[in-house]
C-alpha cells in the first residue's frame, strides 16, 4: 500500500469548517492492542479507498464502559457513557460506525437512556453497504479462492443486535468456501471474553470457553477463522494456537479479508 492513511480527527474537521458524515469509534482494543490496531488500519484503508467522509475522535475518545457496566460497576459506566455523550453531542454526532460489537452495543442500546442518541452501525454493516453500493469492488476475490473460511458470531454483534448477514455476504464475495460450524448464528457460541471476562483470571472449571469455542471451529477443518470483534479475534488465536494449529490456521477479522481482497 503505498499512500498513508488518512485519519482525520473531528477537532481538526470542525476547525476547518467541515462536518463527516461518519465517526468511526475506535475502541480501546482498536486503540492499544497491537493486534486490533491492524484491523482498526483495515477498516481505515476502506474507508480511505471508498472516499468516505470520516473522523475519529482521537484523545478525546474514552471507553464506552462496556467493561465496567458487565462487571457490575453502573456508576463507573454512567460517567464515561455521559462524559462521552457530552463529546459527541459537541460534535453534533449523528452515524457512528465501529469495529467492536461491544462499543456497538452499549453506544446503541445503552446510551440512549442516558441521552445519547445516534445511529449506530458495525464495520460489517458499513463495509457491505459499500459493495452493495458498487463504492468498494473485491475484484482481488480470488486471493482466497479454494481457501476455506469458517465465520465466528460475536455475542454482541449476533445474538444480541441480529446481525448475522452482513459479515456472510462480505465473506461470499471471495471466493472462498463458507463452511459453518455446528454452533453458529442464532445457536452461536461465546469466545469467552464477553462480560467483562477478557480481563479476570479464569475461574475454576474443565475447560476454557475459548477452547470449546476452537474445538467447534477445527471440526470445520478451516484455513481462516473470521472474526467481527477484536475480543472474539484475541480469544480464537489464543485457541488455535493451544492446538499448536497457528501455522496452518489463520485468525483475521472480516474487514482485513476484505482489504486484503480489495488489494489495499
């Protein structure tokens, strides 16, 4: 790839008199984790490519309190809900696209109560919308032709907002084999890290959920687990490398398949 990628911020956008049609909500994980910020850089490149009008909120962007909220701490959560609430009404924010169903889910469903109000979307939505509309063509589609692509449901993405098509579709533009594994969609298994899980120590059992989560994935005999989630995408690796399977078995989220495709 050979330009930079442009990531505007909001301040410098309203400074220069312009307003975006989307904000892209980074996330934490997004933000830090060197894995994720790959696919941050991704749905960037997509963004880029398609000419979408964007901004990102940079150090003015705080945690949604997904984490705080599932781990039972309401009162942290409602201080950074209304801390960002009061930035993204400065900002006079109306669409908000992010890469994390966490981030999705509370910015959709849980802030309206407080007063924030938005449409929100996942980079999945935004992505096939881009295709559907001829603004993003997967013309290098063959990059995976005879590979094998198994999907993971991320909690917060499937079973709780009903998004199950648009990462399908987006993986069917490849021209790989979609093969789903016994536990999928509506009957989806968590990766384990939901609930604020990620970030404790595992209490006592016979086994990880991410390693149930894995043994269902290798029964599909898949060339690349595709993930919508930087938890779920941080969990399946952790899994497929238990199995001493990183080698032959990739972990990529749906949006750098498709930049990957795209040639970007």
């Amino acid at each position: 790839m050979s330009e930079a990628l442009r990531v505007p911020t909001m301040a410098e956008m309203m400074a220069s008199g312009e307003t975006p049609d989307i904000l892209f909500w980074v996330g934490c994980a997004g933000s830090f984790d060197d894995r994720a910020k790959k696919i941050t850089k991704a749905v960037v490149k997509i963004l880029n490519k398609c000419e979408v009008k964007f901004a990102v909120l940079g150090t003015e962007e705080s945690c949604t309190g997904d984490p705080a909220k599932r781990a039972g701490n309401e009162f942290l959560f409602q201080m950074q809900a209304m801390m960002n609430i009061q930035v993204l009404d400065g900002y006079e924010v109306k669409k908000i696209v992010t890469a994390c169903p966490h981030c999705f889910n509370t910015l959709k469903n849980e802030y309206p109560e407080l007063g924030g109000n938005y449409e929100v979307i996942h980079h999945t939505q935004l992505i096939q919308s881009l295709i559907d509309e001829g603004k993003l063509v997967v013309a290098g589609g063959d990059t995976f032709k005879g590979k094998k692509i198994t999907f993971h449901d991320p909690c917060y993405l499937g079973r709780a907002n009903d998004v199950y098509e648009a990462p399908r579709q987006m993986l069917q533009k490849l021209d790989a084999e979609l093969a789903e594994m016994k536990r999928c969609r509506t009957k989806g298994l968590c990766c384990g890290a939901g609930g604020a899980q990620m970030f404790k120590e595992a209490e006592k059992g016979n086994k990880e959920v991410n390693i149930e989560r894995t043994e269902d994935a290798l029964e599909v005999k898949p060339d690349i687990i595709a993930t919508g989630c930087p938890f779920c995408n941080t969990m399946m690796t952790d899994g497929v490398k238990n199995f001493n399977k990183e080698d032959d078995i990739k972990v990529m989220d749906v949006a750098e398949l498709i930049a990957t495709a795209a040639d970007l």
